[in-house]
C-alpha cells in the first residue's frame, strides 16, 4: 500500500504539515510515540477521544503551567472583591447602618471568596483555551481522511515537519513501519 | 475464580455489556441525531405550556405589584423565597456529583455527572426568578443587586447585608456551574461536529466545539483544567447553601437565628438535589435505554446518598428542638413547639414523614435496588424538602414579638401557578437538553473504559 499524499502537498511552494497515521489503541499509540522518539523525531503530536494516560510522559511533555494562572485569578478576584467592598463602603459612599463599621475583614469574607472563586474559574477556563491556541476553527490535521475517528475510536499520530529539510515520505514510511494505518502527508 | 465472582458482587461493573469506544459514541450521539420518541413531543407540550403560564404570571406580577403574591405583613417572605430555596437546593447535587466526587475519585460519578450538572444550571435559573421578581421592579434590580453606578441615587449596596452576599454567591455559583459543565462537553461537542451529516449541524457543533482536536497537548491542559475546577468548585457548592442560609441565620428572628444553619442547609440540598437526580434520571435511562450506563449501581449509590442526608437533617431537625429547650430562650422555645403543633402542623409533620421517616426505607436493599420505590420515595423527598424551606420561613414569621400582628399565611392562585410554571420551565429546559446535546460524557466513558482495559486487577 503506498502512502497517500495530497496533491496540494506536493505541489512546489506549498509546506508540508507533517505525515499522520492512524493507530488502533492506547498503548499501540504509546508505543508508536515511544519509537518514533528513539528515531530522532521530536515535534511530535497525538489526537485521541480521551485523555491516554501516560501520553504526557511518552511525549516528554511538561507540566501544564496552569495552575499558576489559576492562582493569580484568584488571588485577583480577592483583591477586587475586598477593593470593592472597602471602597464603595467606607469611601465612596459612608453610610454607618445598624451601627456597624464601614469597613471590616468579617464581612467581606462571603463576597471575597465567592469573587475569588469565580476569577479562579474563568482563569481556568480561559487560560486552558488560550493555551490550547482554541478558539481555532481550523486546523491542518483535519484533512486526514479519517480524522473523525479521533474523536470516536481510534488514536492518530503525527510527525509535524520541523524547519529545515522534512523528509515527509521518510517519516509516513517510519509511522508504517510502527504499524501505523491510513497513514497520509498532510499539506499545512 | 471465586474471587472475580465475590469483586463482582461487590463491586458490580459501572458499564454493562462491555462496549467498545465506538459503541458508546453511537450510542449517546445517536440520541441526539436520531428522532425523539413520540413521548418527547407530549412531554414539551406540555412543559412548553407550564412555561408560558409562568411568563404570564410574572408579566402580570411586574404590571400589577407583588401584592399579587400571598406574602404580606407579618409574613414578608412566602412561597417565593421558598421556591428560591427550594431550587436552588436542588442544584447542589449536580455539582457535588462533578466536583467533590470528581475529587474523591468516585469513578460511578462518570455517567451521571453531565446530566447532574445540567439539572444544576436549570435549577439555578429557576431559582433566580423568584428573587429578582420580589424586587417587584426586576427592570431596575441590576442597581439594587449588582455594583452598577447608580445614575439616580448614587448609592451602593450594603456589604454588611447576607443578602448581598447571597447575590454573590449565587451568580457566582451558576457562572462556575456553566463553564464547568461548557468545559466538560466541549470534547463531545467535537465528536458530535465529526459526526454531522448537515451542513448546519457541522457549522453549530464546529462553532461550538471551538476547534477541539484532541491533541495531546489539549488533554494536558484539560485535565489540569478540570481538575483545578473540580478543587475550586468543592468549596464553592458548600458556600453557596451556607450563604443561602445566612439570609436567615444571621437575622435576629427566633427559628432563624442558630448556628447550626449552614451545615443543615448544604446536607438539604445535597438531599434534595439527589432525590431530582434520581426522579429524572430514572425517567431518561428508561426512555432512552441508557440501562448499560446508568446501572442498578449508580441508583442504589444515589439512595444510599439520599439515606445518609436523611439522616443529617433528621438529626438537624432534632438539635434545633433540644436546642431550643436546652438555650432556656422562651422565644426560641415557644417557635419550635408553634412549629410542630401551631397552625402549621400539617407542614411540619409533612416535611418529617418525607424528609426523616421514609427514606428509611432505604435501608432495605430491595427498596433502594427498585426502580419505581426509588422514583417515588424520590418524589417524596422533593416534596418535603420544599415543606422544609416553607416550615423554616413562614413558621418562624407568622407568629412575630408582637401578638396583635399574628397571622396565617395563605397562597394565592398566583403564588401556586408561579411555581407549578417554574416546573414547567425546569423540565422544558431539561428535555432541550436531552435532545440537542449528548447526556452522558462520552469521553470520561470511554477514558474508564480504556482504564479498566489497561488495568483489569482494578476492574471494579
């Protein structure tokens, strides 16, 4: 079976996004990401339906520096609520009711962590999109024939070309050789 | 041998019929690109119908006033903060079941936890009506509710009050509780973009989805995402009943005024919120033949949650007695025993007898393993949780310090048709979502499922 490249990626000009194959499972998709690093290749990525456990460490990936976004939020929404409250009580408008203090940690505490709380959420939320590079609408992979089965059963890999001099027709000839199936070169 | 066959027994499987990825992505989006059955229609009909009473009853409450409500002097709270109450509770189990069981690794949560959350965001904006339209002027309650620069008055709220606390809490609660469950279904929103036939279904889910590819390097962050909003959520759901119960606890009113108010309240909710769990999702997993993912053991699971809450207030309700006895307040006293055996008595021995006496049942297993003895001790449950909220607010109001201004609160029609519409718009919101997105998460399934392959000596 020959490789099927796309006719737009072989056409002079036009960059070649990578070669793509498709894998039946979890670990033989572990197992191809494993092999395709002992041969040199680094800029590599996997689509898959669900979170494959250990693919982060089969990838050499980092940490997702998340949480640290989160954080801030939080520690924002803190700050805002507890501006908030002081200054529209004790500055803006002072109005002593029930005889109470115009300003105090006590109560605020309800408001400051619920506004801590929501901050922390679309921190997280937003920062997990904008560091998934989402919304995007389109995406080079989704050209593979069979790139709907990424999000139903099946596991793709891809060897993305990197600056200088991809051989894409080595690389769709490795991911064969990894018994990898409906492997295709991908036009960027 | 003998072992597997004891683990099952214990531990009985959480998906039946050992699908594969393929099978359970047929099976949940076909539900959602297939015809709705002939029952779907009925159903909306009617819902549809309770809906617009309800736009009809608040249309006529905002021209009219809210004298149109039963609630007046001594008794300024009624039946719409009970309904506040009442729904708001009912949305605690959703996130309880995404978030804090998320935490403890409950892995049965897989199944129900989209269509638990769901409840939670149409239960929260039920809730919210009944506030805003005790405003009487909901057209002007942004400057009352939220820090707007108020051009007319140039005021702001009173951060000394629980009321605007209870604001926070709340709209906080419902944003978090969106994002969590949009963040969760966007994932299958892609699978469902894959599957589209039509080019308008491909546009909508392709939108929608936001591009979701399923990149490894999408998952990483996910999954922190997730989790981190699983962790801030946690404490979240337990603030916002506390918060709720504020508006009482930290009035001066005999019956209001105790300590032991948030903990009772979050343990209600979780009650309540269950107890809807349990009544729609019986219905759903019938009409849909959802058996293979929503099991006996999720059920019985869901009862036994149902049974230990019970317990809680059951044991709530007995501190706030001996409580009231034992603090030597004749006030106090005088409230609880009014509570049990004044003109309210029938409210009060309602909410006991659903609330404490009958989920007993559920110690027998063979109640809480039978579908229709769980869907109407379920039924039960919500209507005593409702009493609940009534038997705290009005009981507590209606017999004030001063003698003369006693009275009986009595509903009207408007009050009763106002909520029997807010019914209406739960349900209509809940069968939109069963028809257009997919109810169970279909990759948390297959995850588990990929899971229990890799690892089958942990099988449950």
């Amino acid at each position: 079976m020959s490789t099927f490249v796309q006719p737009a990626a072989t056409a002079q000009g036009v960059a070649v996004y990578g070669a793509v194959a498709e894998f039946a499972s979890p670990e033989s998709l572990l197992a191809a990401i494993r092999g395709a690093r002992e041969r040199g290749y680094t800029r590599l990525d996997a689509f898959t339906p669900f979170p494959v456990h250990g693919i982060d460490e089969a990838l050499g990936a980092r940490r997702s520096p998340l949480g640290w976004i989160v954080l801030g939020a939080g520690l924002a929404g803190t700050a805002a609520a507890l501006l908030l409250i002081w200054w529209t009580g004790a500055v803006d408008y002072p109005l002593v009711v029930a005889g109470k203090p115009l300003f105090a940690f006590e109560f605020s505490i309800p408001v400051t962590f619920e506004l801590a709380v929501l901050f922390a959420a679309f921190g997280a939320v937003v920062g997990m999109f904008a560091f998934n590079g989402l919304p995007r609408l389109y995406h080079p992979v989704f050209q593979h024939s069979r790139f709907e089965r990424a999000t139903d059963d099946k596991f793709l890999l891809a060897i993305e070309a990197d600056a200088g001099g991809f051989d894409a027709a080595g690389a769709a000839e490795f991911l064969r050789g990894l018994g990898g199936e409906h492997v295709e070169v991908i036009a960027e | 041998m003998a072992d597997i066959a004891i683990s099952q027994e214990l531990n009985p499987a959480l998906v039946l019929g050992e699908p594969n990825y393929a099978d359970v992505t047929r099976k949940v989006s076909g539900i959602v690109e297939g015809r709705m059955p002939r029952a779907w229609y009925v159903a909306i009909a009617c819902t549809g119908s309770l809906t617009l009473m309800l736009g009809a009853m608040l249309a006529y409450l905002a021209f009219t006033g809210i004298g149109v409500w039963g609630n007046n002097s001594p008794v300024g709270w009624a039946w719409d903060i009970t309904n506040f109450v009442f729904w708001i509770g009912i949305g605690h189990a959703g996130t309880l079941i995404s978030a804090i069981l998320f935490l403890f690794r409950q892995r049965w949560r897989t199944s129900i936890n989209r269509f638990a959350e769901a409840m939670t965001l149409f239960a929260v904006a039920c809730a919210g009506i009944f506030p805003l339209f005790h405003t009487g002027r909901p057209w002007r309650a942004i400057y009352w509710l939220f820090p707007v620069p108020n051009p007319a008055l140039h005021i702001w709220q009173n951060f000394r009050s629980p009321l605007i606390w209870d604001v926070f809490a709340v709209s906080t609660y419902a944003t978090v509780s969106a994002l969590f469950w949009y963040t969760g279904l966007v994932p299958d929103l892609a699978t469902l973009r894959d599957r589209a036939k039509t080019r308008g279904r491909k546009i909508v889910f392709g939108l929608l989805s936001l591009g979701w590819r399923g990149s490894a390097r999408h998952w990483k962050h996910y999954e922190l995402a997730y989790l981190l909003l699983a962790g801030i959520s946690t404490p979240l759901v337990l603030s916002v009943h506390t918060i709720v119960s504020f508006d009482f606890a930290v009035s001066v009113i005999p019956g209001w005024h105790t300590t032991i108010f948030p903990p009772y309240f979050v343990a209600g909710a979780i009650f309540s919120g269950f107890a809807m769990v349990v009544t729609l999702m019986v219905i759903a997993r019938q009409v849909f033949d959802l058996k293979q993912f929503v099991t006996m053991k999720h059920l019985e699971n869901m009862c036994k949650v149902m049974m230990a809450t019970s317990m809680i207030v059951g044991f709530a309700y007995a501190t706030e007695f001996f409580i009231a006895w034992y603090s030597g307040n004749r006030y106090e006293r005088f409230v609880f025993l009014n509570r049990a055996f004044g003109p309210y008595w029938w409210a009060y021995w309602t909410m006991v007898s659903c609330n404490v006496f009958i989920p007993q049942l559920f110690w027998l297993k063979r109640v809480r393993t039978s579908i229709p003895a769980m869907f109407v001790i379920s039924i039960l449950i919500n209507v005593g949780m409702w009493f609940e909220r009534f038997v705290i607010i009005v009981t507590s109001l209606h017999r004030d310090f001063l003698p003369s201004s006693w009275g009986y609160f009595r509903p009207t029609a408007v009050d009763i048709l106002t909520l029997t519409g807010s019914f209406g718009l739960f349900l209509t919101l809940f069968l939109l979502f069963v028809r257009f997105l997919p109810m169970i998460s279909m990759a948390e399934v297959k995850g588990m499922l990929a899971a229990d392959a890799a690892h089958p000596e942990e099988r449950p």
